[in-house]
C-alpha cells in the first residue's frame, strides 16, 4: 500500500511541474540579432531611418528618385503586413542620400528576414 501512495505522489508532483513548463513549441517571432562591429553603426542608421528618426532631405532629388524608389517598393513588399501599414518607403525616394539607403536595406534585411540581390 505504501509504493502505491508513494508512486501515486510521484506521478501528481510531475503530472504539476510539467504543466508550469512550455511545450517548447513555436514562441512568436524573435527579434534577429544586432550584428556587431561596423555592421552595427549601418544597422541603427537603417533603423533611423526606418522609423523616420533622421533628417531626410525636403527637398525630392528628381535624378534619385527613380532608382530609389524601385528598391524602396521592393523593400515595402517584403514588409510584414502590420509593418506595412505603419510606414511607406516609397515616400523616401529621391530624399535618401545612398548611405541612408545601403543602411535601410540592410536594416530591413536584418531585421524582417529579407533576401536582397547583392549588387
């Protein structure tokens, strides 16, 4: 009678403490890992830019602006839908110098997982 209680309390305690712990299953979407070094100057530019958190030029710069906004309509595809919604890039065109849009490419491949055409 005694190993029937005794397995019997063995078997609720697991039965309870597994059930604190998660399945290991899918846990959402991560964020991907800030690059080190001089990438990581390249990566927080992008990241400035995306969030419109620099100075763009006000001023459109018409021999720019078709080539910028090609690879910014790229760019805006590959988005997530709710990234989408919330900002335009194709607004920046004609307005990047290139440095800011190297950085913003490299922001969004980053940090939303997308492949781009090496140049």
């Amino acid at each position: 009678m005694k190993k029937i209680i005794t397995a019997f309390t063995i078997f609720v305690i697991t039965s309870l403490t597994l059930s604190i712990f998660p399945s290991g299953g899918f846990g959402g979407g991560g964020v991907a890992q800030v690059p080190q070094g001089k990438d990581r100057e390249k990566f927080h530019l992008g990241k400035a830019v995306f969030n419109q958190e620099v100075e763009l030029a006000t001023a459109t710069d018409k021999t720019k602006e078709v080539a910028q906004a090609e690879r910014l309509d790229y760019l805006q595809g590959a988005l997530p839908n709710t990234e989408k919604r919330r900002v335009s890039l194709p607004d920046f065109a004609g307005k990047l110098t290139e440095e800011q849009l190297d950085a913003l490419e490299y922001f969004v491949s980053i940090r939303f997982n997308v492949k781009l055409d090496k140049k």
